[in-house]
C-alpha cells in the first residue's frame, strides 16, 4: 500500500456500527496488513488519515487498526453533543470486540495519547477485556499542567468565542492556526488541507468547540490518567518532537525524570506531528516498540 489521499483512505476502509456509550454510532475504520494487531489512534483536529505515510512499513509486520473517532474525519459527528475522552474510549473498546482483538499493541499522538491513557487506567483495574502488550506515545499533553495550547485552542474552550469561532472556520484559518505546530522548515499545506477535508466532513469543524472539551477532561482525570502512564510496567515507549510548542520538549523532560525505564526517543528537528513531519522515522521506532527493541 503506498502513501494515498485522505478520499482515497476513506474508501479503502468501512464504516461500522458500535455502540459508543450505549449509544449505536457508525465509525469509520481502516484495517490493512497481517500479523499482531497494533491500534493507531490520532490527534486532533485530524483522523486516523495521519498514519496514511507510516502504513506501508507497519503493515508489513502488524494488522493495523486505525478508528477516527467520534465526531473526526469519517466518523459519525452528532451536533449538540457532549464529546469526551471516557466516551472515544469506549468507541476503542468497542472496535476491539467488533473485531474479536485480545491483544493490541497501542499507538496513540496527541488527543490519542489521552484516550490510551484512560485505556491503560481501565486495563489497570481489569476492567478492560483486550490485553494492551505494549505503549508508543507521540506528543501529546500527557502531563496537563505542562500542556502549553495555542491561541485557537483556547478561544475554542472560551464559551462564547468557541461557537462563533467554530462557525468561522475554513481551511485557511485552520492551515494559519496549526502553522506554528509544526517544525521550522517544514511545509504542512498538503497536511492541513487533507486535514481540513476531514475536519470539513459532514460539516464536523462546526462541532469544534465542543471536541476541543478534552482539554478540561485532560485537568479533570489528570490523576487518574497520569498514574496509570506512571506506575503501569507495560513497554513504554515516547516518540517526541521536540520543537513542538504545545507539548514538545518540556513535556519530553518530565518523561525522562518520572518514567527513566521507558523508552524516549527525542526527535530535535520535529514539532507536533511526527507521523507527519518524520513517518518513515516513527514507522521504524513503532515497530522497535512493538518488538520490545
């Protein structure tokens, strides 16, 4: 499978009926490749589209699946709907049964860094029915007193300015307020305009000022969350770009200072978005993840 556009990606998988919190929802999923079964979850704003570059070299020694969530790319996306990370949980959770998976390798970037953080919390009390065999972590605001949001991201949250912005988004303003994301150098147009097609999708940017609610689920759950990043004794591993703004190399400090067995792999000329900016990079880290390196 070579790298292919977002319209491509999205007919090249199916959508599935689940029950998201005991509600049935239609979610999009990509499954592609042989062997043990890795879960790729993405970021936001984006979709599972993001992994489309890292495909080909995983797929060649993993079944991957690769869900957008609820209210992402080809996804069901409710209006007037309250979104949160328990429920993209759930959404996992039921992929996993949909798929008869009993163990996964999980991959997670940024918004997917916190749902496999409540996946791991739930897997720590036995509640959870799939066995995760190891963790990869891609910048994400896994310390949420480290998170540093950009400008958008904090009028989004704003009550009145969220839905006002929400409404006013288009491609180019959604391309100006990820620029600064990505690292110095690189060009992110092809990137974000794909993104914007599944943002865009069903109308769902008119939903993100109630997406963007992760982040106050992030200060709500932050105990729960971080101590089961912390204390469980899965293989860890953090694939971090370090000139990110939101999450880059702070965040990458506190990882090396609380967690010093896990695996930190540092990439100093990468910003938020690895999968991105460095697939080929991160496609042969994941899988030294999954093999135990």
């Amino acid at each position: 499978m070579t790298t292919i556009d977002i319209e491509q990606w999205w007919s090249e998988g199916d959508r599935v009926r689940l029950t998201v919190a005991g509600v049935p929802r239609e979610v999009f999923v990509l499954r592609i490749g042989s062997g043990p079964v890795m879960t790729l979850l993405h970021g936001f704003p984006s979709s599972s589209h993001d992994w489309a570059q890292a495909v080909p070299v995983l797929a060649a020694h993993h079944t991957l699946l690769m869900p957008d969530f609820l209210g992402f790319g080809a996804s069901e996306k409710p209006a007037d709907h309250d979104y949160s990370i328990h429920e993209q949980a759930d959404l996992v959770v039921a992929l996993w049964r949909h798929e008869g998976v009993l163990s996964t390798d999980l991959v997670a970037h940024d918004y997917g860094t916190t749902v496999a953080q409540e996946l791991l919390a739930r897997s720590t009390e036995g509640s959870l029915n799939t066995e995760i065999t190891s963790l990869t972590l891609l910048n994400g605001g896994i310390y949420p007193e480290l998170h540093r949001p950009e400008p958008a991201q904090s009028a989004l949250l704003d009550p009145e300015i969220g839905p006002q912005l929400s409404a006013a988004l288009n491609a180019e303003l959604m391309a100006a307020a990820l620029a600064p994301t990505f690292a110095e150098g690189y060009d992110p147009s092809a990137d974000t305009a794909e993104m914007w097609k599944g943002m865009s999708r069903a109308d769902g940017h008119l939903n993100s000022h109630r997406l963007i609610r992760y982040i106050d689920d992030r200060t709500t759950h932050r105990d729960r969350w971080v101590d089961a990043m912390e204390r469980s004794d899965l293989p860890k591993t953090f694939i971090w770009g370090l000139l990110d703004p939101v999450s880059g190399a702070h965040i990458a400090e506190r990882i090396a200072e609380r967690m010093p067995n896990a695996t930190l792999h540092a990439l100093a000329d990468v910003g938020h978005w690895p999968p991105l900016e460095a697939p080929q990079r991160v496609a042969s880290l994941i899988l030294a993840a999954g093999e135990g390196e």
